[in-house]
C-alpha cells in the first residue's frame, strides 16, 4: 500500500519509520542536525513548494531518506489509516 504525502507524491508504508511534526522536531538540536546532515546528502525531498509541517522518515532500500510535507501529522496519520 502506498501513502499520499502531498502534491502528487506517495511512499510505500512498508518504508515509512516515522512521520513527525516539524515544529517541535526542528526545536531539538539532535534532530537539526539529523535534517542538515541529510539535507548536505542530498536526502531530503520537498515534496511541495509550500511551507513543510512534517517530515516522513524512510529507509528505501538501506538508505535513509526524509520528505517534507505540508501535511500535518494528523491529516497523514488519517491517511495511513
């Protein structure tokens, strides 16, 4: 099955780790880092122009990957469901 994270794009479930908010994620330094590292990887995706209000963390294929979204943690947790 697949999730719809925002503007056309959708991941597998099966590779989903987490989905998390980015506002209170990004006030933890661990987690900047986390984001700035994979960001300077090229890992991180925009998945719309639009301000992110979460981030999907992925493992596709043993790689580690991070997709931002303007959909809220909520509306893709009701996604998923």
């Amino acid at each position: 099955m697949y999730l719809h994270i925002g503007n056309k794009n959708s991941v597998k479930k099966k590779d989903i780790i987490g989905i998390f908010d980015l506002d209170p994620a990004t006030v933890s330094g661990i987690t900047k880092k986390f984001i700035n590292k994979n960001q300077k990887e090229g890992k991180v995706e925009y998945t719309d122009t639009d301000l992110p209000r979460s981030f999907i963390l992925l493992d596709e294929g043993g790689e580690c990957c991070v997709k931002l979204s303007r959909i809220s943690t909520g509306g893709l947790r009701l996604r998923a469901e």
